[in-house]
C-alpha cells in the first residue's frame, strides 16, 4: 500500500513538474513520459520484492520439512541359517534403470516396513556376493529407493551392519 500512495505521488508531481515551451501547450505524450520514470522503479521494485517473497518462502518451506527424531533399532539377522526369512528373489544391480519388484503385491509393507527395508537389503547383498560384485553401502542405499524403501543417511551404516555389509567392503 505504501509503495502504491509513494508510486501516485511521484507520477503526480513529475507530470505537474510539466513546463510548457513558449507558444507551445502541454501535451499528452508530454505527461506521460514524465510519468515513465516513477512507472519503471515502481516496476523494478515489485520485482525485487516477489523475488525476496519467493526466496523466504521456498527458505522456509525447507526449514519446515519433518525431521525424523527417532533413531531406527533394526534387530541383526537371525544367527541360525545366516538368512533374513523369506528373503526377496535376488536383484540385479543396476546404475540407471529402474529396480524390478519381486514382492507380493498383498500388502508386502503392512505392519513393520523395517522388515522389508532389511529383507530387500539382504537379498540386494546376497546378489552381488553371488555374482562377485561389490557392493558399497552407496550403492545399497540407491537400490533400496529405487524399490520405494525410505530412509535417513545416517541410518544407513545400520541397515548395512544388519544384512551383513562389512565396514570394510562398504564404500
């Protein structure tokens, strides 16, 4: 409101400021380019504020993401057969394409999602140790999002202890 009454007042008295020429009126062309100047810094500075609005906007929006507060317990394999139950069929590693899912698709995330996160990690694992890859905690942590697993970075060196990703194989 204020830059609108300070915009109606310097077109006001630039375009009074207006002197005729000797033999000649004042014309409308006259008023108008007297008017231009106040027109262009009042243009200039609602841009300047729609980018300073954009810019604390979008800031805060980053600010106000959920955090998760919570560390994540995920429980060791089991010690008997070294195998997580029901391991998934095993994933080809892949750079670029998408991850095919094998999981069944009735309600495979139901309850507790930790359980599939580690299920498919260890079926990701066991894949690249059948086929004498290696496999870096990076590369576990992209193959478990392609499949729709989310989870922290810094609870990644957990889910790789867990499946049994050594510390000195990962990456």
């Amino acid at each position: 409101m204020t830059a609108l009454i300070g915009l109606a007042v310097s077109v006001a008295g630039n375009i009074g400021h207006v002197q005729p020429e000797p033999g000649q009126p004042v014309i409308l062309a006259d008023r108008l380019t007297a008017a231009t100047s106040p027109l262009a810094a009042f243009a200039g500075l609602s841009v300047g504020l729609l980018v300073v609005k954009m810019t604390r906007q979008r800031a805060s929006s980053r600010a106000q993401e959920p955090r998760t507060s919570t560390a994540l317990v995920l429980a060791p394999p089991p010690s008997g057969s070294g195998q997580v139950a029901s391991p998934a069929p095993p994933v080809p590693v892949v750079t670029r394409s998408s991850v095919p899912d094998d999981r069944p698709e009735d309600g495979d995330r139901g309850a507790d999602p930790h359980t599939g996160l580690l299920r498919d990690a260890t079926a990701i694992c066991q894949h690249a140790a059948a086929s004498g890859e290696r496999l870096s905690q990076r590369t576990l942590a992209r193959q478990l999002r392609l499949r729709g697993h989310r989870f922290p970075n810094d609870h990644l060196h957990q889910i790789a202890q867990s499946v049994g990703l050594a510390p000195g194989r990962a990456a």
